[in-house]
C-alpha cells in the first residue's frame, strides 16, 4: 500500500442501521501494512476462569496487560475479565491473600 486513506467499516446485517467506521486514518508513508481481525469475545469468560483458577492455585497475582490503544474490542473484554473475577475469583483470593502483595 501507499499513501492514501484506510477505513475499516462495519455494515450491519440489518440494512436498516447505518454502517459504522470502526476506525480511519490517513497513510502518509509509501510503505503501509493493514492487519485486521475478528475476535469473538464469546470465550472470555471461559479463558478468565482458566487463568484465575491457574493463578489461585499458583498463590500469584493476576495481572492481565494488553495495549489498549491498539485492540478497539479491549472495554469489552477487560469488562468481561473483571466480571469473572468480581463474581467468581475475588473471595477465593481475598480468603489466601494473594491480592494484599
């Protein structure tokens, strides 16, 4: 790719919504790459209690570290993580006191 302009649009199934721009920005450089990719969130729940669990039976602090400015899907996910800790992990760790470290 070259110069010009890159726009990532989604268009709804129902043709009644507007489509929505998931992201625009300008290329200003002659070289250019764009990498876009679908991640469903619909296992989240399910990985965050793979890893809590794992962390818990360690005695280690869950940290979870993503770059959020680059990943758009990031709010939903970090929702997703805190709602699994808060209803199932936070006690369980509280009762060790892995999270006072």
């Amino acid at each position: 790719m070259g110069k010009g302009k890159l726009v990532t649009t989604f268009f709804p199934d129902d043709s009644t919504q507007t489509p929505l721009i998931v992201d625009g920005r300008t290329l200003t450089d002659d070289m250019n790459m764009a990498v876009i990719y679908h991640n469903p969130l619909d296992n989240v729940d399910k990985m965050a209690n793979i890893f809590f669990d794992r962390c818990l039976l360690n005695k280690v602090t869950p940290f979870i570290v993503t770059k959020k400015t680059v990943f758009k899907w990031q709010e939903e996910f970090w929702k997703i993580m805190k709602t699994e800790f808060d209803k199932n992990w936070r006690e369980k760790f509280n009762k060790q006191h892995i999270l006072d470290k």
